[in-house]
C-alpha cells in the first residue's frame, strides 16, 4: 500500500507526496520540481506583445509550454506514484473505443457509427486510484464527472453519459465538452489508467485540440490506426513531435483484413522513418463485433502487454520517466526558444523607439539649425524688425562709432517702445511654422519607419499617429510665448545685475528682448551677426545696441541662456510627440520583454534534471531490477484476453512482449534505463 497517496496530496500544494517518505528520495526530482515551477512562473510572465516575424509561432509555442508544465509536468512530479496513465489516440473511427471496451470487458466508453463519437474524454482507473484522477491534479482545465460504483451497470452509464451524451454541453461543436469522465474499472491494474480520447483529425477544431491536450497528459499514447487510415499525415505529424520529445509510443494497428498483412510491415517502416522505431506494433485483424466487443483473442496482445505493464511497478515507473525526461528536455528547449523570442521582442521595442527618436532629434536639429542660422531673420521679421529699427539716425550712429551710438541707441529707445511686440509676433509665427514643419516630418518618417516593419505595423493599426495632432499648434504656440517671456525675463535680470540697471530698464525690457531674439537667431556656433552678415546687418544692430546697454560678455552669455532655454522648449515639445509613439511600446511592456531570466530558469532545470537523472541512474546501478512483479495486479480482475493466445503470434516484427523478455528489444531496453542517457 505504500503506493497510495497521501490525503493531503492536494493539486497546486507543495506535495508531500511527492515521495511517500517524509524526507526528499534521492531521485524524486524535488529539485527539479523546483525548478520547474520556477520556471513556469517565468513563462507566466513572458509576454510576446509585438508582432515580431516569429511571434505567433512562440506564442503557440508558450501556450504548448505552460499546458506541458501544468497537465503533465507538475503533477507528475508532484506525485510520481500516480498511475500510468495511458491516454489511447489516433484518427477518427479507428476503434479508440472499442479497442478500450473490449481490453475491459466492460462497455466504459461509447463507440459509434456517427463520427466523431467520443467528444468528452473517459478515463478508466482501477477502484483503488480514483483518488490520483478525482482532483484536479492532472488536467486541471477538466471538470471531473464521475459514474458510481463499479462493475458494467455503472460502468456503461457512465459510458453512456460520457460518449452518447458527449458530456454536458458537448452536443454542439461550439461549444465543446471541457468534461473529463471517470470511470473505476477492477479489470484494471492498479496503477494504470487508460484514457479514451477524442479524435486527434476532428473536423471539430476544440475537439482535435482537446485530443492534443490529453496526448501531452499521457506518459503512455496507444496509438490507434487502421489498414485503411495509417498513412494519414495528420497523426504522423502528432507522433513525430512525440518520438522528437521520446514521448512513450506503443501503436495499435486495428481491423486488419485478412491478406494485408503487409501493411503491418509497411506501417513499422513508417515509424521507423518518424523515429518509433522501438516502440511496439500490436496488429489486431478485423473481426465481426460481438456485443460491439472486439474478439478476444484480437486484443490479447495488447491485454497482456498492458497487464505486464500494470503489473509491474518498476517497469511502470520507467514508462514514465523515459516520457517525463522527455518532457524535460523539450520544455528546456523550447523555452530556449522562447527566450530567443523574447529577445526578438525586446530587439523590435529598441529598434522601433530608435526610428522615433531619431527621427524627433533630427526635429530638434532642424528648429535648432532654422533658428541659428538666420533662416528666420527673413520676410515678416525682417520687415517688422526694419521697422522696429527704423533708419536715418540710427545707421549712422552705428557707422561713427560706440561714443554717440548709446546716446542714440537711448533715445531710440525712448521713441519707439510701441514697435516691439510686432517684432515679437512676427518671430513667434515664424518659429511656430519652423517647428510645426518639423515636427510633422518626424511623424511622417516615424510613421514610415513603423509601416516598414512588422511589429510597427501592426502598432499603427487604429491610430492616427502620421499627422500631428491638431492640439499641437497650440502647445507650440504656448511654448514659444514662454520662450520670449524668458528671454524678457533674461534682459530684466540682466538689466537689474548690472550698473546701467535704471537706463536698461528705461530703453524697454521689450526692445532689449526682441534684439536678444534677432541676435540669438542670427549668431550660430561661435559666428556672430557681424560674420555671417545677416539681412543687411539687421542682426549687426541688433548686437551692437545689446552690447551698447550690457557689454560684450554679457551679450554673448545672454545669448546662449536664451538659445537653451529655447532648446529645452523644443525639445519638450518633440518628446511630447515621440511620445504618441513611444507610448505604444510602454503599454505593451516591450522594454522588458528580454529573454535572459527565462534562459536562466531553463538552465536551472537542464541542470537539476541531469543531477536528477545521475541520482536515478546510481540507485538503479545499486539496487539491480527487480524481476516483473505481481504485486500490483493481484486486485485486479485482469484484462480481456489475458490468456487467450500464446505470446508473439500476432506481433508484428519490432513487437515485445513485457512478461515473456522483459529487455527484449530497443523500447524496453530504453525503458529499463540501460545507458540511454
Ligand atoms: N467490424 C469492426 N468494426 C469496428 C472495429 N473497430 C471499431 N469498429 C466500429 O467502427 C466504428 C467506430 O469505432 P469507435 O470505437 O467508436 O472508434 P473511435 O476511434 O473511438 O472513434 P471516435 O471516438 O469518433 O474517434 C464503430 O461503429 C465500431 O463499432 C473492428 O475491429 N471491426
Ligand atoms: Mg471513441
């Protein structure tokens, strides 16, 4: 009894039960289911938000992962003594049900003439196991629906209500059956369970993927074909993703007529070619039903293999691990995998915030270039300045020289106050237009940036983001009024720092502020108004009356805190709008979508699965097999056909019998742990 689970051997729970003794066995993978889970929280939390070129397939590939951790993984490492469970697949109408009434004895499960018959999945346990398959233990996502009692009676209601009925709400292919139906057998073997699937090639998509679902919960698939069906490509897809993760395959060749023999051998060269080379080919040849049972001696082999298999804890536990290592190994992979995707993600998140900030940089560079280089002492502020300026008198003492050239710079001051604000607005127009002409071009190359790339595309999709938004003229408006309030407020400092604070401020703040701007406009890396010669010296007055009122220093320092502060202005303006497209990134968390923790989280589990596995392989060097033993299967009633046949008749070439030569061929070899890995 050592075998049966403890009662608090609850799903989700850190199991005790995950070895029957109070202290970790060697072996019992306690490290590794560590590492497991740790790993599953990384998966959790991955997210593949961009539509990179590889993004659908990973996330189909995350989805495989976490359903491989949650229905198989984790519970069976939770509970290793949980019974085998063989979950029996293949094409539609092949005789899955049939084949599993007729081992039992017993009608557990529907068969039907109306394709596809079995739509909610009946598992079959021995009375003793009920309790490893009632919880959600295994196949959480299933709701348990269960049939009292034992014997056929019971048995057969429940068979009834599990495939004719297809499980509450499995009528409809809309709405398929998340119902996963129990059925106690005592033909059973204690510690082996046999589930009858759905069809893996259902014309009904929930139908086929819940069949997908189950085969990746089985340590074991009996795989079922028939003469007429086995060279579908549809289960050879199913079994070659099982031979490439060493899933346990044992294939059922079903209503063999007669004179096609061959087919048999046919068939094991095609498992050769799909890497199922050593599993078993149990070939079963076609028959009148007797009651919608198969003959006995039909199934004999496949009775005997399974009771052989139940019967024997040891062997058993092989299944399962061969099948479980093989998990292990493909989820590390795959999440190898994943972790490449995820840096794919991360990869398109950097290179797609590069192209928006690149392309509002450039922005800032092209106001920045507009603004220093004269471009916009031109037109409308150079007439308003011109006019502001006015000419006669104030040219001429610009011409003779710095002495009489304050006394006239004041008194022209003094005269013209009213002038300025044209001045002013004439400027605020002018770099309003700079800077909207070139905000819109980093939207419009942002834009094409994106378009060209999938994972931008895809962003677009639903947002106005190649224009610049109507409220943005006025945020540009508002921030180049709060650049000419600084620049006034420059002077006012300026003014009031200095010795000629009193005259300063009687030539007019606004006056001295409009030549800062001129200036500031007109003088770009180090050059002043007076080299580059702009707008017919325009910006040469514009200086020589700054320098007139605050001396040279001060002019040149005034100069740069007014370019800055008008940088920081733009530069807010276009963070503001790499934003529209930035934001898009933030939402979806791209920036941290990186690979690297879950790369760490898969080493840790190829490392605690190897020592997993040397701890295995000395305790197995130490303690040599045991012979097959009975122990298990004395409750049993024992399957159909047990004894109806000698052995080995029917097999096909590759077939085993586990009683008669337990280490016969490559599949037991494997699974009796000799040297494989
Ligand atoms: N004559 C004969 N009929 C069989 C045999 N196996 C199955 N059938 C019949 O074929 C039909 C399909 O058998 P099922 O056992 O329901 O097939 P299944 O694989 O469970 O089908 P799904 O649940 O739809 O995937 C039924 O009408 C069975 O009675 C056989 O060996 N010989
Ligand atoms: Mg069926």
């Amino acid at each position: 009894m050592t075998d049966q689970p403890d009662d608090s051997a609850a799903p989700g729970a850190p199991d005790p039960a995950a070895g029957p003794e109070p202290t970790a066995e060697p072996g019992d993978g306690s490290g590794l289911t560590g590492a497991l889970e740790v790993l599953r929280a990384r998966l959790g939390a991955l997210r593949l938000p961009l539509e990179t070129s590889g993004a659908e397939a990973a996330r189909t590939d995350l989805r495989r992962a976490t359903d491989q951790l949650d229905d198989y993984l984790l519970p069976r490492l939770r509970a290793q003594k949980a019974p085998l469970l063989v979950v029996v697949g293949g094409s539609t109408g092949a005789g899955k049900s049939t084949l599993v009434n007729s081992v039992l004895g017993e009608r557990v499960t529907q068969p039907g003439v109306l394709r596809p018959t079995t739509k909610a999945p009946v598992l079959v346990h021995h009375p003793l196991d009920a309790r490893w398959f009632s919880t959600d233990r295994v196949l959480p996502g299933l709701a348990r629906v269960t049939a009292s009692g034992t014997g056929s009676a019971a048995a057969q209601a429940g068979g009834q209500a599990g495939g004719q009925a297809g499980g509450q709400g499995g009528g409809t292919p809309a709405e398929p059956s998340r119902n996963l139906r129990l059925v106690p057998s005592d033909s059973l073997p204690k510690g082996l369970a046999l589930l009858d699937a759905p069809d893996i090639d259902s014309v009904d998509t929930a139908n086929r993927e819940l069949a997908a679902q189950l085969l990746g919960a089985a340590d074991l698939w009996l795989f079922i074909t028939t003469s007429a069906r086995y060279a579908d490509a549809v289960p050879w897809d199913l079994l070659l993703q099982a031979a490439g993760r060493k899933a346990q395959v044992a294939m059922v060749l079903d209503r063999v007529d007669p004179g096609a023999e061959a087919t048999a051998d046919d068939l094991r060269d095609m498992m050769v070619e799909h890497g199922l080379a050593d599993s078993p080919l149990f070939v079963i040849p076609e028959a009148e039903l007797v009651d919608g049972m198969l003959p006995e001696e039909g199934v004999s082999d496949v009775s005997r293999w399974l009771t052989g298999l139940g019967g024997d804890a040891e062997a058993r536990g092989r299944v399962i691990a061969a099948t479980r290592d093989g998990v292990v190994d493909s989820l590390v992979v795959r999440a190898g995998t994943l972790a490449d995707a995820a840096d794919e993600q991360q990869a398109a998140d950097v290179r797609l915030r590069h192209v928006v900030d690149r392309a509002y940089a450039d922005a800032v560079a092209q106001v920045t270039a507009a603004t220093s280089d004269g471009a916009l002492l031109r037109g409308e502020v150079l007439a308003r300045w011109q006019d502001f300026v006015g000419t006669g008198e104030f040219f001429r003492a610009v011409e003779e020289g710095i002495g009489r050239f304050r006394d006239a710079v004041a008194g022209f001051f003094r005269g013209t106050p009213k002038a300025a604000p044209q001045v002013e607005q004439a400027i605020a127009h002018g770099l309003e237009s700079v800077v909207l002409d070139a905000a819109e071009d980093a939207a419009e190359r942002s834009y094409q940036g994106w378009r060209g790339d999938a994972a931008g595309a895809a962003l677009l999709e639903g947002l106005e983001l190649l224009r610049t938004p109507a409220a943005l003229r006025s945020e540009v408006t508002g921030q180049i009024r709060g650049w000419q309030g600084d620049v006034l407020e420059l002077v006012r400092e300026q003014g009031s720092a200095k010795r000629g604070t009193a005259r300063a401020l009687s030539l007019g703040v606004n006056g001295l502020g409009v030549a800062l701007m001129v200036f500031v406009f007109a003088s770009t890396g180090g050059l002043t108004g007076v080299e580059v010669g702009i707008a017919g010296g325009s910006a040469v007055l514009a200086q020589r009356v700054l320098e007139a009122v605050f001396g040279e220093d001060a002019v040149r320092r005034l100069a740069a805190q007014a370019r800055d502060r008008l940088r920081a202005r733009i530069q807010a303006v276009m963070d503001g709008q790499a934003a529209r497209y930035t934001a898009q990134l933030d939402a979806l968390g791209s920036a941290e979508a990186g690979g690297e923790r879950l790369r760490v989280a898969a080493g840790a589990v190829a490392s605690a699965a190897s020592a997993e596995r040397r701890v295995r392989l000395r305790a197995a060097e130490a303690a040599p097999a045991a012979g097959a033993g009975a122990e298990d299967s004395t409750a049993s009633g024992g399957l159909r056909g047990v004894h109806a046949r000698p052995a080995g008749e029917v097999l096909a070439k590759g077939g085993t019998d586990l009683a008669e030569e337990p280490a016969r061929k490559g599949f037991w070899k494997r699974l009796f742990g000799e040297g494989d890995r």
